[in-house]
C-alpha cells in the first residue's frame, strides 16, 4: 500500500534546476509552505467552528482553496488564520 507521505514527495529529478532534491517535499518543490486553519459557521448564532486547514503562500490562493475544498455546506461566514499568527496562551 502506498503510504501519504510519498504522495507529498518531489518526483526523481524534480526540481535539480532549482536545487531540489527528492527527499524534499512536494510542497516545497511547488512553493507551498504556509499553513491556514479555516473556520466557518452556518448560521449567526452559531460561533466559528474550525473545518480544516489549506495550504497556501498568499491570503488569495487560501481564499480560492477554502471555498474550493470546503463547499459541502452554505456557509454565512469563513474566516482564514496564518498558522504562523497563532499565538499559544496556555501550552500542555
């Protein structure tokens, strides 16, 4: 069976012009390092519940992924967190 983390691997060759090598991962050999969590809410009195997350460098690119992946429902509202402006208040 093939595992995830192949799937995330740069092919042989891939990217050597720029300096990549195999055991990178994908998402660097195509510039996608930055994590954004996702939330929405159905209705106004519902708060924001967390749906997942997407992969993007730009806020534009996020937008388009967010509202790509995560359609299965009509959402009032979808907000976007960088994962990188995540700021821990109590850490386990």
């Amino acid at each position: 069976m093939k595992s995830m983390s192949s799937d995330l691997q740069a092919p042989p060759g891939a990217g050597a012009e720029a300096g990549l090598g195999p055991d990178r991962p994908r998402r660097e050999a195509l510039n996608e390092r930055r994590v954004w969590h996702v939330y929405a809410r159905r209705k106004y009195d519902e708060p924001l519940h967390e749906i997942g997350n997407v992969v993007a460098d730009d806020v534009e690119l996020a937008r388009v992924y967010a509202r790509s992946i995560y359609d299965e429902f009509s959402w009032i509202e979808m907000v976007l967190v960088p994962r990188d402006c995540i700021v821990t208040v109590i850490a386990p």
